[in-house]
C-alpha cells in the first residue's frame, strides 16, 4: 500500500480525542499522512500544505479512536449461537474437544478468522488482540492462514498461539478419579505438542507477522492458562515475551473450580502460582481475574500487568462478576474483550462496554464505586493497546499516533438528542452508527460496505465449509456428551467447595 492510500483527511467532524487532555472539539479536522495522524484540530485540514488524495466531510459526523478488542479467540467464530448455557468447563468440551484429532484446513482458518474481522471493522472496533488456539494441534500452515486472513481484512491484529500441552484431566481438580479407565486412557493418546515444536512454531509467527503489514500485524504470546501447560514451556514463553517485548496473554481465575484447582494442585492461589514462578510482569494480559482475593489483587497491581474483562462472555459462562473497582483502585489497568463468538455470540465490544458500565452496580450500594463512561471508553480503547504493547500509538487522537478512526453518525438514533456525548457512546450505540472505519489511515468500511475484500463470497463461502464439516461436528458433539457427566459432577463438587469468596449472586 502506498503512502498516498493511507493519507486523508476529515473535515469538520465532531472529534472526541480520548487524549490525556480529553480533547472533544465540537468541530475539527484531522489530517492523517502514511497511516499516521499527521495534525488535529479546529481547520487542521484547511491550513494543510499538501494536497491530499481524498476529502472526507466529517459534518454531522463524531470521529473517535477505533475500538480495541482486547480479547478473542478467533476460532470460536464458527460457533457463534451453536451451544446453550454451560459453566466453562462443559463448554470448553464443545470448544477445544479433548479428544479431536485431524486439524483445521487452512482456506476454513482463513474464511472463520475473516468472518469475525470483518464483523469488528463494521462496528467501528479497528484492533483486536486474538489469543487463537488450534484444534487439536498448531502448525505454521494454521498460522499463516489466520495472519494472512488479518492482513487481508485491513483490521490491526495482535495474534498469539494459545496451545495448552498437558494431558486434558491434568488441567481441572478431581476428574483423573472421576473418568473412567478407557476415557483417561484416550485423553493420554490425544496429540499433545513438544516445548519445542511450539517454541519452533513461535519463531516462525514472530519472524513471519512481527511488524508485517507496516506494523498493522504483530505477535503475541500465549499459555492459555498456567494449569494446562508444562513449566518448560511456561518458560520458554514468558522469556520469549521478554525478550521480543510482546504481550502474554494468560486465562486466570476465570471460574471457581480454578480457584479450587489452584488449591489442591499448587497449595496457593493461581495468580500467586505464576508470581512465584517470576512470569507475572507488565507485559501480561491476565484475562478475567474473577475469583481474586485481596493478596491477588495486589500482585497484579504489583506487577502492572492489565487485566481483561469480558463480562458479556462471563455472563454466558455463569463464571461470575470480575471485582472491578477493587482492581481499578489498587490501579489496575483495565481493557475489555469480547472473548470469543460462542461466548458473546458476537464480536461487538460496544455491548460489552455497556455491560460493563452496568453490571458492577450490582457490587456496592455506594454508586460513587460504579463506573463512569469515560473510564469504559478509556478500557475500551487505551485499555486494549496498553495491553498490545502500544499504548503510545494507538487508542487516543494525537500528532504521530495510528489513524485508526470511527467514524459514527450523530443523526442516528443513540445519538438523538444528543444529550451526554460519552454517556450516549456507553450506554446507547450498539455499533449501528458506524459509517466508516479507518484502519492505518485505508478506509476499510464506508457505510456498510467493506472495501478490503468481496464480504458475500467469503460468507458464501463460509456457509459451504460449515455444511462440509457437519460429519465432524456431529462427532465432537456425541464424544462431549459422552464425557459430560464426570465434568459436571467435577463442576458441581468443585462449586460446592468453600473458598472464602463469592463471586457469583447467591
Ligand atoms: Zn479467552
């Protein structure tokens, strides 16, 4: 892409900055050169001295920073609707079946991760952090079909390889007892991979993507969480995190049974388990952090690493209610993710905003502890690339920053009248405002119409994969229904278990 395709400008927009100086100019212009925001401001555009190759009238328009999502699992894509309300544990037998073999084709990789691309960039969302695991084992071939997916959609990506390694009945509290002999004796048979066949997939993800695309795509690392990967690989990862300077996406506490687990497998807490192990550090997205006590809360603000909230997902897993604010005032920084599209059901982080704005006035009486717009939009944007390592660059309006820009209609119906500009953003759009998303100064959707790449041929296409991998589908089905019945008697026992906490209503 040329420097003159990724060079514009936006002509007496609405601009609501999310700057540290909460810049909201009522009218403004913003030029962007070679992706980047080259000057902003009050007739930016009229005293630019260079003729730029498109005008774009911003009148009537609200121009902000592209969403981030900052947590996903793009493989779900194909499963958006497909499973009724399960406890993770039961759900990740439908996800991640323990017991799969074969591997994903890489056209249906590169089809599934396209279709939940493209559903971000019509929502205005221009950045996701996609913790993609591959079923039942990773290659450089699954990869690149998921990269190449990203590179070709136009959205900003930062993808790491979530590929736990230890046997299935090993990563939960009493289900080796609970399984019967034969069903143990397939989960030790699944394909599981080396340390090093995974580090050695790693090389080639961070040699291949690292800063591909003009820096749009990026590498990321992952163990998924710390009870489903052998301590050799922890390792290598996280010196793998901290030599490259990449983000380390890692699932903590996201249900009551990890808290048990925690317990009867490591005698502590799951957040302390990897503090001790010396991992826990700036470069860490810990991903739920819901059965936290106060010692955790404090290693996590310790360590400054961020932590993801995903309360829509949270919610449709029964997992429970993330203490937020005990985070946010120990100064704990926080973004949000939608997860993945079985768990949200779709891939749209306005509502995930709004869920989070509203859910945690269930925790206090005091409603000075509940959130405020702007510290939702905040997560929602500047939140999601401290995670991505680039906080300097991107979520926020600012000479030299990405222009990756939404641009929403004010004329629609969230916005009339318009009342409370960032309480309106929170509380009332859904994504349907959107008329243009911009990603490294290329406008990738004008009103409705993606321009990257042919929309309804890749969603024709995704229909005739689905319809050839039904067979395969159905298989995975009747193996989790078989092994439903030990993981809901371990599910059950462990919710019984008294953990000095509760996260959930009752
Ligand atoms: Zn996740």
């Amino acid at each position: 892409m040329s420097v003159a395709d990724a060079s514009l400008a936006i002509r007496g927009a609405r601009v609501l900055a999310l700057d540290d100086a909460d810049h909201d100019w009522a009218r403004a212009d913003i030029v962007v050169e070679g992706g980047r925001i080259a000057a902003i401001g009050p007739d930016a555009a009229r005293d630019w001295p260079r003729p730029l190759p498109r005008t774009i009238d911003g009148r009537g328009l609200l121009a902000m920073p592209g969403l981030i999502n900052a947590h996903f699992h793009s493989p779900g894509n194909l499963m958006k609707g497909s499973l009724p309300g399960y406890p993770l544990e039961i759900f990740m037998l439908h996800e991640v079946p323990p017991l799969a073999s074969g591997g994903d084709a890489s056209r249906l990789a590169y089809v599934r991760t396209m279709i939940g691309a493209l559903e971000m960039l019509r929502r205005g969302i221009t950045a996701v952090h996609d913790d993609a695991y591959h079923v039942p084992v990773a290659s450089t071939e699954s990869v690149d079909a998921i990269m190449q997916a990203y590179a070709d959609a136009g959205i900003r990506a930062t993808v790491a390889i979530d590929q736990p390694n230890i046997v299935e009945y090993e990563k939960v509290p009493y289900l080796a007892e609970l399984l019967p002999a034969e069903e143990r004796r397939a989960m030790d048979a699944a394909p599981r991979q080396t340390t090093e066949e995974l580090l050695s997939i790693y090389a080639h993800l961070i040699e291949r993507w690292h800063g591909a695309e003009g820096g749009r795509l990026a590498a990321a690392v992952s163990c998924s969480a710390p009870q489903r990967v052998t301590d050799d690989y922890f390792a290598g990862l996280s010196e793998l995190s901290k030599r490259h300077d990449l983000p380390f996406n890692i699932h903590i506490l996201e249900t009551k049974l990890q808290r048990v687990l925690g317990r009867e497998k490591f005698g502590k807490s799951l957040v302390r388990h990897v503090h001790d192990l010396g991992f826990l550090d700036e470069r860490m997205m810990v991903i739920h952090a819901i059965w936290i006590d106060d010692d955790d809360i404090r290693l996590l603000a310790d360590s400054h690493c961020t932590v993801a909230h995903n309360p829509v997902c949270n919610l449709r897993l029964g997992s429970g209610v993330m203490p937020y604010r005990a985070l946010r005032d120990a100064g704990v920084p926080i973004c949000l993710g939608t997860d993945e599209m079985n768990t949200d059901d779709s891939v749209n982080l306005w509502f995930v905003a709004k869920t989070a704005a509203l859910i945690h006035t269930l925790a206090s009486p005091d409603y000075g502890t509940w959130p405020q717009p702007a510290e939702i939009l905040h997560a929602a944007t500047r939140g999601g690339a401290r995670a991505m390592r680039r906080e300097d660059r991107l979520g926020q309006f600012a000479v030299g920053a990405e222009a990756d820009i939404a641009l929403l209609d004010l004329d629609s119906v969230a916005f009339t009248p318009l009342n409370d500009l960032k309480r309106q953003l929170v509380h009332c759009e859904d994504g349907g405002s959107v008329r243009m998303t911009i990603v490294a100064g290329r406008v990738v959707c004008e009103n409705g119409r993606i321009t990257t790449v042919d929309e309804p041929a890749l969603r024709a296409e995704m229909r005739e994969l689905m319809a050839a991998g039904r067979a395969q589908q159905r298989r995975a089905a009747r193996e989790a229904a078989r092994l439903e019945p030990y993981y809901r008697e371990m599910v059950l026992r462990a919710a019984s278990q008294d953990v000095g906490m509760n996260r959930w209503l009752n």
